[in-house]
C-alpha cells in the first residue's frame, strides 16, 4: 500500500484511545484517515471483539469507502468488511468493520440503546456538520456514560476540532499535510457565463496546455441540472481528446456511479455535486474545476418549509474540494471566482441543524430521552422556532402526544420506516385504508427527485399530481411511456426507475409485495392528507392559482400541476417562488406548489374536526368609518365562509369597542372630529403627564399607544358607539375632563394654559406638542416692552416665540427674547421698516408700547 500523511499518528491514536474515551481526528483532505484508520483499530483490538462502525455523510461514500478497504485489506467486500445503506447492504455474520450512512445508527441506537455489538464508532467527516452526526456525537456521549467500554473517534478535515474535543472530554490528534502539493488558481474577473459554462470552458482550455499533466479532470458543479448541461458542452469535443466524461450525483444508481469512480481506462472528465468533496478516492485525478456554487436545504422561519437554495461554498468546503487533486501525485485548482472574492467567503459550512426542518431529529431526540428536545444536550442547539415547528407537526401527524414529549405508539411505528415522519405516515394510512401499494409510490415519488420532465399546456386535469405519477410510474420505468404521452406528460426513463426501486424496497418492507390495493383513489388522496396536514392550502379566488396555506404562507399552483379546479389542495411538494402583484397592487412573492393533490372539505372534517371554528369576527371598515362584523367559519384561521351579521345583536360590546378605538386613537383628531382648541387639550394633558410625573396624570397614549395597558379612560369614552360619526358628537374635552382631579385641572388650567396675554393685551394661543417646545406665533409689535421669553409649567419649559412681520409671516424663532431685542432687532427693524412704514419701529422696543394693529 502506498503511505499516506495519516499512516504516521496511526501508533498515536490507538495509544490514545487505549487511555480514552475517543479521540478527535484533524487531518486535511487527502490524508487518508477514511480508510486507514478504521482497520488499524481493528488490528489493535480496541474493539474488544465487537464490531468498528463507521458512519459516512453520504450512501456513495460509505460504499466507496468500504470497498477501498477491503481492496487494500485483500479481503471480499461483504465478509470481514462492508457496508449498509439505504435499501443496500454487504455484509455477513464475520462483518467486523461495517461502513454505513449516519441515519442508520440513529436507528440503531432506538433499538439498542447501549449499542452491545458495537465496540468503537467512528464519525467520519464530521465537519459536514449534518443532523445526524449532530444526533449521533450527543447521544453517543449518553451512551458512555453507562458504557466505558464503548470508543468514540471523531474525524474531520476542515472543523475546529476544540469545541468538539471540549464536549467529547476527550483529546485532539492532527495530521500534517495531504499527499501532495495543489496549486490554487484564481480567476482574473467574476465569471460572466453561467458556471457551467464556465467549468466546460475551463476544462478545454487545459486539456494541451503547458500545464496539462495527462490527469483526469474533477468539476465540482452544484446540482444534476448544471452536470448535464456541462457534459453536453463538452461531450462533443472530449472524444477527440481521447477523453470520456462521467456524471456523479447522489440520485445516480449505483452502477452509474461505480462506472464514474473506477480507475483505468481512457482520460476521464467526471462533473460532480458536492458527494465528491469527502471520502471519495477519485484515482487520477489531478485537476479540481470548481464552481463554488452548492445547493443547500433552508428551511423557512416563517412556514417552515425546505427549499433548495443556490448558495456559495464555505472556505473549508472550496480546500476540501481542492485536495480531490493531490491524491494521486501534484495537482491544480481551478476556481472559478477572484481572489478578491474569497476574502468574502464564510470560513465553515453551517451546521444542517441551524438551517433545515427538524421532525426527524425532533422525532428521535423525544424518543431517546422523552424530555422537551429544548433540554436535550446538543453539541449546538437549534433554533427554537425550528424545534417548535417540528414538536407541532409530529403532534398533527400523531406521532407525539398532545400535552406532553411522550411517543405515541403510532409515533414508535414511525421509527422503524426509514422515510421522513410524513411519509411513514402516509404508509401507515395507506395500510388502513388498503392503499399500501399506492401509498408506497407516492412516498417514494415525495422522497425522490421527480421524474416527470414536463407537462403539457392542454394535460387533462386530474385529482392529485402524486397519484397521477404513481399510476404511471411503471409505465415510465418500463421505458414505454406511452401511458404518460397519451395524458401529456413527459417522464424520464432513469428518473423512473430510481423511483421504482425505491417503491418496490418499501412495498418489501411493509410487507406489502404481494398484496393488492383494495382502496380507491378517494382513499390514496387521504393517506397523502394524512402526511401534510400542515400543508393545507386554499384557493383564494375562483379561477385563480393563488392559494393560501394553513399558517399564512402565500403559494402559487405551478403550470405544471394538473390539478388545476380543486378550491382546497394539499400542497405535498413546494419548490421555487414566483412574483406576480397582489390584488392591492403590490408584487408578492409566492412558493410553488409543485405537487397538488385535492382535498374534499368533508375530509377535513372527518380527520381534523377540531380544527374548524365558527366565531363572529369584528373588523373596522375603513372607507366606511365604522366596525362591522361577519360569522366566519375558519379552518386554522383561515375564513372558509363569511356572512356579514348585526354589530349590535352578534357582537360582543368589549370587541367593538376595542376595535373602533383601535382605528380611532390613530388618527383621534379626524376620528373625534376635534377642533384646534380640542385637540390642544389632549396635547396639554399629555405634557403635563410628562413635566409632571408626581401629579399622576392618566395616560392618553396619544405617542406610543400600541401595547399599552391602560386604555381604561379611552373604553368608557368610546363604550357603546360604533362609528367615527357617533364619536364626532361627543364633547370630548368634558368627557376626559371628569377624569381629573381638582390638582391636575389646576395644573393643566394654570401650568400649562392654553393661552398667553401679551403685552398688548391679546391673549394668544399656545400650541403644544409631544416632541417640541410649545409655540407661541405673536407679532413684533404686540411684544414691544416684553424683556424676557415667557416660560411655563412652574418655569420649567421655555415658549418658543415665532416673532411674525406684519404679513403674520415668521420673521425670526427664538427662546431667547432679551437676546432678540440686543442683537437681531436692529437689522429686522432696518429691513421691515422700508417694507411695512405704517406700523411702529421704535429704536428702543423695551421703552415701547405694545399695539394689536
């Protein structure tokens, strides 16, 4: 066997793990650690005669890594080691080295908590950080607290390792260096074409170049989509080059994706997802193309749901992708962005936990400990939004119980089908209503990528997308497709068939291989209501394909779906958004409802009766100034029938009010219909509440109302009307007035009076304000003789004078009077004098008398 970087702390980490619980691993990509590490605990006996168990992120690495194993170990993949993944297993009763996919050992762990077979466990590439090697490290910490015999090896590539070594308690070993040298190339400008493009492009320009070392090629892309588009750019032009190009991707079968990973052969140009950034040994291949670009699953705060999203690659995840080129001997790599732009990239992938939808984890984190998952000890908590949305679907879908983090015993069944709690469920419906065999489509339909290509413009409608697909899913795997053509749908064979593979490992595991269905298709449209009852949307107008979704997600039906009539649909697949404007005129983002299936209003009855309300709802008209009231009939709030009824005989009095003063204390003037004097009064009491807090004035809310507690005052003023009208003819000065005491009218009448005297004898008013100092607009010559701004509040605020012209415009604003006659007067009076010479402009306006005209 060739030496790799990791062979030199082989010694070192089974000494460690001699004295330790586990070990944490930090070796760059390229050293090795998948595959030599797991047989050289093996040979030290740390296993004690149990089995090693490896868990990998991805079901073409696990079977990949195994294989590499058992080549470099002279031994038949399936005896003393193999793998399992999902529906695939080799391995045999002398297995003692199993490689599987992460979900499988959560399974495990539900079945055996202690793990009695298992001696070491080794989580290989944990820096992926996905939801089940997150589950795994915390419950396999559980585990060794009544286990101490039991080994735990954490590796990884590009994580720091210290917050897992902290939570693990256990030591970290690194290893130096990959294999060999790789050079990082940038490039000069941001790409202009698409990436794809781009890779292809990329790859041509190398092939004979001087830095062309007769190596295969790795074009790291981020979706199917993209790798097909690339190989037929390059399909014409890589045969003349003696090249063969391969695609890789997870939904690829198994023999395709071996056919891509074997070596020799002619030059190869392999495009690829992500799958191909960890623990593949790719042999020969010394040049990485990468896109930067991955699509990852988010999921929304909001609704809850998973969408695909085009993101670009963490710096670790672009170094992981580079070592794919020094396996073998010294490589390049290609990246497709500018240097300057990698100063901008994030240093680590986040966490699957942080970003996805969370029942399964929830599922298995309630059936482990039977606690609130919000006390679980993770390594790095989710958000709590996550978990919430989560706890509320398994409560709809059965699986939790509704007052507490008990499993019911459908929940139990549940953990035994390795699919999602939805379409475990659907399963399980399936089977009481004798529509397993369906049922099993549909769920390997919902959990595999689509192989319906295109629908037709003129497609007959039809009752659900996902029964349509199951009915013609052995057509279109058997390569016919004739049933498909005759009803306008467009299917891809191998897309098919991957779908039948995996309905037919189901159908095997339900036991229902050799039953027929007895349901009807009423029936499959149920059981797939019974997987989704959180994705229940509907229509909002007739002959539109706007829907709204339980919980107030805004959706759009795609023109692809054939169910093009129904008022109600469950929406059992949603991806992508469109924008189109709303019915105020506004653009709207919608989600796409990809797969709809019909729902009849008495099936929500029946399943989800205590999901229905009827109530008569209060709302405020605005264009007719006054509060109305409808009986709705609701379906999770959502109005499903409205009739406008009598405020004053359906009503209760205490909403009225609520609601009219609601829209009144928005705008109190226009509502209350409030002259100048009027309004000022509301104004001088809020500023008296503030200038003189230990007079205890009640709070009229006329700033920050929203949220405040204390609407008493407001709801005996407005109790008993309905209409801004009927407000319009309260006196309401005299009504507040009531509220106050002999002190507070005092000081609102003294302290705060709404008019001033003036030297010459007008008495003008004051206009206050919530954010100012309050106003006083006078004319110069009423003030002759006036030294002094006025104050008040007992002195504590002074007026801000508006001094005015004669034409009553404001000549100067000051707080300062005395400063006024000093210094500005003489220029104003120089100035106004020539304009207005009929009016007095004495040289001394101290020693002045003041006049009104």
């Amino acid at each position: 066997m060739n030496h790799l970087p990791i062979d030199d702390v082989l010694d070192k980490v089974v000494d460690t793990l001699r004295e330790h619980s586990g070990v944490v691993i930090e070796a760059p990509p390229g050293a090795g650690k998948s595959t030599r590490v797991p047989p050289a605990l093996l040979d030290a006996g740390l296993a004690g005669g149990r089995q090693i168990v490896m868990l990998e992120p991805r079901r073409v690495a696990a079977r990949a890594t195994a294989r590499r194993i058992a080549e470099e170990r002279g031994v038949r993949l399936g005896a003393e080691v193999g793998y399992q993944v999902r529906f695939d297993r080799r391995a045999g009763p002398d297995t003692k080295l199993l490689v599987i996919t992460e979900g499988i050992l959560t399974r495990w762990l539900q079945r055996d908590p202690l793990l009695d077979e298992v001696g070491v466990v080794i989580l290989d590439e944990f820096h992926e950080r996905s939801v089940h090697s997150d589950l795994a490290i915390a419950f396999l910490r559980e585990v060794q607290q009544v286990r101490d015999d039991l080994k735990v090896v954490v590796m990884s590539a590009t994580i720091d390792t210290a917050p897992i070594a902290d939570f693990s308690g256990v030591p970290v070993i690194k290893s130096q260096g990959r294999t060999f040298p790789v050079e990082v190339d940038y490039l000069e400008q941001p790409p202009e074409e698409r990436v794809e493009v781009e890779a292809a492009r990329a790859a041509r320009r190398h092939v004979g170049s001087a830095a062309d070392d007769g190596g295969d090629i790795l074009i790291f892309l981020p979706g199917q989509a993209e790798i097909h588009r690339c190989l037929s750019a390059l399909e014409r032009w890589a045969p003349e080059e003696g090249m063969r190009c391969f695609p890789l991707y997870s939904a690829l079968p198994n023999h395709e994706q071996d056919r891509a990973l074997a070596p020799g052969g002619p030059r190869r140009i392999i495009c690829a997802t992500n799958i191909a950034e960890t623990s593949l040994t790719i042999e020969g291949v010394t040049l990485v193309i990468d896109s930067g670009k991955v699509r990852v699953m988010r999921s929304s705060p909001a609704s809850g749901l998973d969408e695909l999203v085009l993101e670009h690659v963490s710096l670790a995840s672009a170094n992981q992708r580079a070592g794919r080129a020094g396996r073998v001997r010294p490589g390049r790599a290609l990246r497709l962005w500018t240097r300057a732009f990698e100063h901008r990239m994030a240093p680590y992938d986040e966490a699957e936990l942080q970003r996805v939808e969370l029942a399964t984890v929830v599922q298995e984190v309630v059936a482990w400990s039977g606690a609130d998952p919000r006390d679980f000890g993770w390594f790095e908590p989710p958000p709590e939004v996550a978990l919430e949305q989560a706890v509320e679907l398994l409560r709809q879908l059965g699986a939790l119980e509704s007052a507490d983090f008990r499993t019911t015993e459908l929940g139990r069944r549940l953990l035994d089908l390795p699919l999602h709690p939805r379409l475990g469920r659907m399963l399980i419906e399936g089977e009481r209503r004798g529509t397993t065999a369906r049922a099993c489509a549909m769920a390997a339909i919902l959990s595999e990528r689509d192989f319906v290509t295109a629908v037709a413009a003129d497609a007959p409608a039809a009752a659900s997308d996902v029964v349509l697909r199951a009915d013609l899913l052995d057509d279109a795997a058997g390569g016919s497709g004739a049933a498909a053509r005759r009803v306008g749908v467009s299917v891809h064979q191998g897309g098919a068939r991957r779908v039948a593979e995996v309905r037919d490992q189901l159908r095997k595991s339900t036991g229902a291989s050799s039953h027929r269905d007895t349901g009807d298709e009423d029936d499959a449209l149920r059981t797939l209501l019974s997987a989704y009852p959180d994705r229940i949307a509907f229509r909002r107008e007739e002959g539109q394909k706007r829907f709204v979704m339980v919980g107030g997600e805004a959706l759009a039906l795609a023109r692809e779906s054939v169910v093009r009539d129904a008022p109600v649909v469950v929406a059992a697949a949603i991806g992508g958004r469109t924008r189109a404007r709303d019915a105020v005129g506004g653009v709207q983002s919608r989600g796409l409802i990809r797969m709809a299936s019909t729902v009849e209003m008495r099936w929500l009855e029946d399943a989800f009766p205590e999901r229905f309300e009827e109530r008569v709802v209060v709302d405020f008209d605005r264009e007719r100034q006054r509060v109305m009231a409808e009986r709705q009939r609701l379906f999770d709030g959502i109005a499903l029938e409205r009739q406008v009824v009598s405020v004053a005989e359906h009503a209760d009095p205490s909403e009225v009010t609520a609601c009219l003063l609601e829209h009144a204390l928005d705008d109190v003037v226009g509502a209350f219909g409030l002259n100048t004097d009027e309004a000022q009064f509301l104004l001088r009491w809020e500023c008296a509440r503030r200038w003189f807090p230990e007079a205890d004035f009640p709070r009229l809310m006329l700033d920050a109302r929203r949220g405040d507690p204390d609407q008493a005052i407001w709801q005996q003023v407005c109790w008993g009307k309905r209409t801004f009208g009927q407000l319009c003819g309260l006196a309401l000065s005299t009504q507040l007035g009531a509220y106050l005491n002999r002190e507070q009218r005092r000081l609102l009448d003294e302290e705060l009076p709404p008019r001033l005297e003036v030297p010459s004898g007008s008495h003008i008013r004051l206009d206050y304000s919530l954010d100012a100092s309050p106003v006083l607009a006078v004319r110069i010559q009423e003030v002759f003789g006036w030294r002094d701004s006025p104050r008040v509040a007992r002195g504590q605020v002074a007026v801000l004078l508006h001094l005015l012209a004669p034409n009553y415009r404001p000549q100067q604003v000051t707080d300062d009077l005395a400063g006024f006659w000093e210094r500005t007067y003489p220029e104003v009076r120089k100035e106004l004098r020539a304009r207005y010479a009929k009016h007095p402009w004495p040289e001394d306006p101290l020693r002045a008398r003041a006049i009104r005209k």
